[in-house]
C-alpha cells in the first residue's frame, strides 16, 4: 500500500538524495582529468556490485529469487547502462547546461508512463502544473548558457533526452516488473551487476586512452561515485521506489540540478551564482508542493 500523496519523511530522504547527486557532478568532472567517463562509470557499477553482493551475503538474501526476476534484471541492468552511456556521449555534441534539461525530462516521461501502465499513479491538472513549475525553473537556471539551436547541437540533443527517457523507462519498468517480487537490495543490484560489462565494452570501443593518472582527488571521487551515489543513495532511492508513487518520487528530482550549482558548482569547482538561482529554487519549490498536493485538497487516498 502507498499514499497518492508523500509524507514528509519520503521528501526529506528526496532533497537528501538531491543534495548527494548535486555534488556527484563536480566529483565526476574532477574524476574525468584522470580516468575516461565510460570507464569511471564501469569502474563505479563494479565496485558498487561487489559492495552490494556482500551485503546481501551478510543479509542472507537471495541474489535471483526466480528466472524471472533474472531476466528483469538483465533487462534493467542493460537500460540503466545505455543510460549513463547516453549522457556520457551526448555531451560531445551539445551544451552542459542543455543536456541538464534534456536529461531531467526524465520525470514528464514517468509521470506519463506512470498514467497508463502503473496502477494507482495517475496523472492529474495538479500534478502537471506543478512538473512544468518545476521544469520551468530548471530552465530558468541555465537559460543564459543554452546556447542558441541549431543542427549541429541536434544530435547531441535528442541522444541526451534519450537518456532521460531510458532514465524514466527504467523506473516505470522496475515499478511494473520488480517491484513487487524483489526488494531494493535486489532491484540495485541487478542494475550496477549487468551495467558493469556493458559500460566496460561501450568504453572499450568507443574510449582509445582509459587512465591518464592518477591522484588522492580521483580516488576519493571514485569512492563517492561508487560507495555514496551508487552504493548507498541509490539503495536508499530504490527503496523509495518500492514504496511510493514514482511519479511523486521523480519529480523531486529536479532539485538535483538546483543543489548541484550550490555544492558542484559554487562549493567545490568554485563557479559564480547567478541571480538565475533566486528565481529558479522558487519555481522548483512551489512545482513541488504542487505536484504534491491532493486535488481539491482532498485526503490523499491509498492505493495498492
């Protein structure tokens, strides 16, 4: 059973996890001056499987509880890779600040899947009024670095937003297909465990120098790509998943570029503020509280 609604808990652990991905960012821009991107993600995914392999050995749970949550697995393992893969690449071709847009589209294309293929997740005029407030500030956030368009930054473009397709499919297909017969401990696993080979051989192909060094930076951004994000936020993520409408819980995550400006941006690589901000925070905010609100102020009813 989940609330069509989000306590105050869930929101709590959401602007938590934001605030871990915000500063992800930066630890991968400084990771990257010594290890190729495909390959740091690699490098995360497995490290994070054998982190995640031994705890549930300690756990005693089972790895693959049925063939089918195998082949679930694969299947999300393979999304969540061509994901990361996509992000990696599509920067080569486009603005920073555009893919940030781009990518965080993810939560139009959960909300809609959600609409139609999860029960008890619907879209309504709330929750579509406050997912474009709050994409509307992460627009205004970036708006002076877009960029003008043109065709040359158009493949870079729609490769990002595949990305952040696949980032919403992954959610909606774990939410239909695993969710119910595995637990977050499972669910993680099986998308860093099959991401690993995928992100090495695409790195393999595609990346012809893989380490150009090596420093205590690069190590302590690898450990926090690998422990903190893909190890235990993304554990505390899919739990959330388990629990709560995805639909609510993707749409927090528009906070996650607003929290990256402050810690990725303005704390650790030392980047100015902009006023951009001022208006951009509120307009997340109040998107938020919207996407969050019962319709007529009705009590939020439970659904299975």
């Amino acid at each position: 059973m989940y609330k069509a609604q989000l306590p105050w808990q869930p929101i709590a652990l959401l602007l938590f996890l934001a605030l871990i991905w915000g500063a992800n960012m930066a630890l991968i821009k400084i990771g990257a001056h010594d290890l190729a991107p495909l390959f740091m993600a690699g490098i995360r995914s497995f490290v994070a499987s054998i982190c995640l392999f031994i705890w549930m050995r300690v756990k005693k749970v089972t790895i693959f509880p049925s063939k089918t949550a195998l082949l679930h697995g694969m299947v999300v393992g393979i999304l969540f890779g061509s994901e990361f893969a996509l992000i990696y690449v599509g920067l080569e071709y486009t603005l920073a600040a555009r893919s940030y847009i781009l990518v965080y589209s993810a939560p139009f294309f959960v909300a809609l899947g959600a609409h139609f293929f999860l029960k008890g997740d619907r879209l309504n005029p709330w929750k579509a009024a406050g997912l474009i407030m709050a994409f509307a500030g992460v627009v205004v956030l970036f708006i002076k670095d877009l960029g003008p368009f043109s065709l040359g930054t158009l493949k870079g473009d729609l490769i990002t937003l595949t990305a952040g397709a696949m980032w919403g499919g992954t959610t909606l297909y774990i939410k239909r297909f695993l969710a119910h017969d595995t637990i977050p401990l499972q669910t993680l696993f099986y998308q860093v465990l099959f991401s690993t080979p995928m992100l090495f051989f695409l790195s393999m192909i595609i990346e012809d120098r893989v380490v150009f060094g090596f420093s205590f930076f690069t190590g302590f951004s690898v450990f926090y790509q690998s422990i903190v994000v893909a190890f235990l936020s993304y554990l505390l993520w899919f739990e959330l998943i388990h629990r709560y409408p995805v639909s609510l819980l993707h749409a927090f995550s528009f906070f996650t570029p607003v929290f990256g400006v402050f810690l990725s941006g303005a704390l650790i690589l030392g980047e100015p503020i902009g006023p951009n901000l001022l208006v951009a925070l509120p307009l997340v905010c109040v998107g938020m509280i919207v996407v969050n609100r019962s319709p007529f102020g009705k009590p939020a009813a439970q659904t299975v």
